[in-house]
C-alpha cells in the first residue's frame, strides 16, 4: 500500500513526532508537567489536521467578559449563538452575542482564498477571529476553536478552566469536497434523537455528509403515501426479530434540518434492485411471481430482486424516488445497487438504465455502490467502492475504466473505513468478513492512490459506513465509529502532506478525555497513547 508521506525530511519528521508526544503529555522532555498542564493546546493539535499553522504570539483568554461578536447576516448569528450555547455549561460565563465592539470571539464573513468550507482562525491577547467565505467554513472553524479549548468545556457542568486559547493563526480547507459517514438504520432502527446525537458527533470532524441507509431485506424505514405498507409492514422488524420502525415524513424532515443546522447534507438510500425483501413482502406485485416472502431478520445477502421486467417496478421506482427526493434538498439521492445476486447481469443493466434517469428528473445526482460501473453509469453519476485491498484485479479495473470516463470515486473500502469491522478478534459487537480494522489500519491509506489507473482528480471524497448487524443502541454506535471516524474524517478535510501515523495517533490521543467528557463510549486501542484516565 502506498502512503503519501510529507517531504519534510525524515529527521524533522521524528522531532515533530517527539514533540507532540512532550505536548500530550506521553513524553516529557524535562518539561514541567503541571506547566505543560496548564499550557494552552497547540495550534497544530487538533482532528483533522489543519492545513498551515502559524503559531505565536500571546494566547487568548476567555473570561467572564468575553463576547461572542458576529456580523450582521442571520446565519453568522446563529453560528454565534451555537458556539456561546457550547461554551456557557463549562466555562458558567454568560457569553452574549453581540453585533457591537470589538475583542472577544469574533465571527464574520470575508472574501479571500477559503473555499466553499475553509476558514481561518487568528489568536491572539486581544481575542480570536474566525472569518470564511461561506457559513459552513466558520462553522467548521467553530469546531476547531472547541478541540483548541481544553476537553473539559465539553461538559453540561462548570469546570474550573482556564480557558485559554493558543496565540497564532490557522489556515484551513478540505481537501475532498464529500466527506461522508454512513448509518445503516435498516437492519437496525435508530431513533430521530439517536441519529441527531450521531450527527452533532460528525460535525466535530467537519464531516459534511450523512449516508442514512433507509431500505434493506430487514427494513424499510421512511414513509411513503403511494406505498403506505413500505414502512407500517416492511418496516415492522430488524434483525434478530426486534419491533423495528420507521421515520415520518415529519422525522426525516427533522433529521434533515438538524443536519442542515450542523452543515451536514443528507444522502437518502433506496437500496435497489437487490436488498429489497421488506419491499418484496409488502407488495406482493413486485415480485415476478405475484408472492410476498415473509418479512426477514437474518443477516443473509443477495436473495432478493425486484422484478425487472416488470413495469410496476418502475411506478414504484418513480413514486419512491418522487416522494424521498421532494423530502431531501441535498444534491444526492443514492440508488444502492450492490450484492445483486438475484438479479441477472443483463436485468442488472437493464435495471439502472430505466432507474438513473428517474433520479434525474427528481432534480438529484445519481449515487450507487461500485457495481454501478459494470453497467452504464450516468453523466454526474458518483460510485461508492467499497472493495477491499485484494479485491480482485478485474473488478478494481472497471472501476478505474469508469473514472477515466468521468464518473467521480467515493472511497469506501470496507477494509479501511467500513466502522462494523472488529477491531480486534475479541470485539463486540462488529463482524469480520472483511478482516480486522484497528486503528492504524484504518487511517493509514492515501484515497488518492489507492486505485490504481484511478485519476487523482476522480476521487470525491470518502466516506465510513456504520452497517448495523450488529450494532443495536447508540453505546455501541460510539465503541464501533471512535476513535476511527475522526482517522476517515482527517483523510476526507486533512492535506496528503500532513499525513503521518506516528503524528496523527498523540493527536487521536488528545481526543481520549473530549469523548470522555462528551460521553462517548469509544475503543481505547493499544495503538494509541491514550492519556490515563
């Protein structure tokens, strides 16, 4: 596997290695430790690794004076308000938000060389400035600003601080513009309060895309009033035979605008024409014979198939696809396609011809699982690979062969981000057919080359599924996605040139007591110099 490693000599390299080791604590270098604990965070210390730092300069120290000063717009305000809203439990100041003055926290938009989501950060005695171009690059710069605090202003109750902010300045920007987290809400139902809670843990990784995998064999999970039966019956039971459920319109709507308020667009999935069992069994129509199967809750693939021939197969398509698509304002409606095994390769074809074209006249861009290329995918169409690293060369090159014929790449290999993998032989829950994923292996990959024949500029972005055989509350939701969402959200945000293991993992380390305090229950993986509890 090739890595892309800084071109900062080897030497400089170590050193900066030793030094954020002596700044976590894990190393001393005859520092004093309670200075070192009293120490503001370092500019570069943060997830993901931000793209220049300038540090220097006095910290900023926020006080009982402190304000929050936005500019005029709506929207910066209500960034204001969120931040001071994070801040107040810990720190017990009032924080008021204010369009007047000067110091304290100032947020405001500029123009200059951001970005659709970058920002800049500038500390300094007088205060801290975030300006962006765009709200989303101030809001990404807010989460910063938290993980620069120490992890104790995460908690709903007064901590003693202080407070102080490291001087300098921090230029930041993505690298990939889809930066993505799959939740599979199919095999297991999550509740609207569970996926808000997953989604404000996105946000503090500046991951802007929430894949929710809403149709399965044992699921369907969104209402739709042409096809009423889809959810009150398909949506009745889970895996291992639990009471299941689904989302009102009302609830997806609120999932949407909750996420909408953390710069997350959502990404619907309507698995088809495989995955479709709990469709199957509430219409019997759609199945070639005219026989609904029974509902399922096992953990089998590749059985079922809408029935290609069919013309209602295509009614349902449309009004499916109608009614999710007037639901969501995000750009993507994604059409599943995978473990097909039922369907045969002409209907497979067959199938995503009548169907890519109906997502278009919704007004939204086609998105499916790499099986899409070995059909005709569509002008704009995105594929998600989820292969592994041994995935067979055949298969990897039709990928390829479809990238250089311009269909963009979102990097999924279930080997590396798919967040169901054990970690180690001994974790529950999780599964393992993909191998075993501990944390470096997870982080330690460069989405830019992993394909081979696949131009650079084909790759999106990448994106970590949380698939739910086995996962069935929100506690094991957070040991199964931490700390290896924040290592995928640093491939998506974080330039190649910083990408360094032995950095990256005292950075991960200097998450350990925020999700503590956040009350994240995460895996405390030996690869990492968690500090002690």
């Amino acid at each position: 596997m090739r890595r892309n490693h800084s071109t900062t000599p080897r030497l400089s390299r170590v050193l900066g290695s030793l030094l954020l080791l002596a700044a976590a604590g894990v190393v001393t270098l005859g520092a004093d430790t309670t200075a070192q604990a009293a120490a503001p965070t370092p500019l570069d210390r943060v997830v993901p690794a931000p793209a220049s730092v300038t540090p220097g300069g006095t910290p900023y120290r926020i006080t009982r004076d402190t304000r929050v000063r936005v500019d005029g717009s709506a929207e910066v305000r209500r960034i204001g308000a969120y931040l001071a809203g994070l801040l107040r439990p810990a720190t017990g100041y009032p924080l008021p938000v204010t369009d007047h003055g000067t110091g304290g926290i100032r947020l405001g938009l500029a123009q200059g060389d951001f970005g659709a989501e970058g920002y800049r950060l500038h500390s300094g005695a007088g205060g801290v400035t975030l300006t962006a171009r765009t709200p989303a690059g101030l809001f990404h710069g807010v989460q910063t600003l938290r993980q620069l605090l120490p992890a104790a202003v995460e908690k709903k109750t007064v901590q003693p601080g202080p407070w102080r902010i490291a001087g300098g300045t921090l230029r930041d920007r993505p690298r990939y513009a889809y930066r993505g987290a799959m939740l599979d809400v199919s095999r297991h139902f999550f509740t609207v309060a569970q996926v808000k809670r997953y989604i404000d843990q996105l946000a503090l990784y500046k991951v802007n895309e929430l894949h929710l995998h809403l149709s399965d064999d044992q699921g369907w999970r969104i209402a739709i009033d042409s096809w009423p039966r889809l959810a009150s019956y398909g949506g009745s039971t889970q895996v291992g035979g639990g009471r299941g459920g689904h989302y009102t319109k009302a609830d997806y709507r609120e999932i949407v605008r909750y996420a909408a308020s953390r710069y997350l667009e959502v990404v619907p999935e309507i698995d088809m024409p495989g995955h479709t069992n709990a469709a199957l069994a509430s219409y019997a129509r759609l199945n070639c014979d005219g026989v609904a199967p029974p509902l399922y809750t096992g953990t089998e693939v590749g059985f079922s198939s809408l029935c290609v021939p069919k013309e209602v197969t295509y009614d349902f398509v449309d009004d499916v696809v109608r009614e999710v698509a007037a639901l969501t304002p995000g750009r993507y409606l994604h059409i599943g396609g995978d473990e097909a095994h039922s369907t045969s390769h002409a209907d497979y074809v067959r199938f995503m011809d009548r169907v890519q074209p109906v997502v278009a006249r919704y007004g939204k861009t086609v998105i499916g699982w790499h099986q899409l290329t070995g059909a005709h995918p569509a002008k704009g169409a995105l594929a998600q690979y989820w292969g592994l690293d041994d995935t067979s060369a055949a298969e990897k090159a039709q990928v390829a062969q479809a990238a250089r014929n311009g269909t963009g790449l979102i990097l999924s290999p279930a080997d590396r981000t798919y967040l169901d993998m054990k970690y180690t032989r001994t974790t529950r829950p999780g599964t393992d057919w993909a191998g075993l994923v501990e944390v470096k292996r997870s982080y330690d990959w460069n989405p830019g080359a992993y394909l081979t024949g696949v131009p650079a500029s084909a790759v999106r972005g990448v994106e970590a599924p949380l698939w739910t055989e086995t996962v069935t509350n929100s506690a094991e939701i957070d040991y199964m996605a931490f700390p290896r969402l924040a290592g995928a959200a640093e491939l998506g945000w974080s330039p190649a040139v910083t990408h360094d293991w032995n950095a990256y993992r005292v950075r991960l380390a200097a998450q350990g007591p925020r999700w503590d305090a956040l009350g994240i229950h995460y895996y405390r993986s030996p690869q990492v110099p968690w500090p002690a509890r």
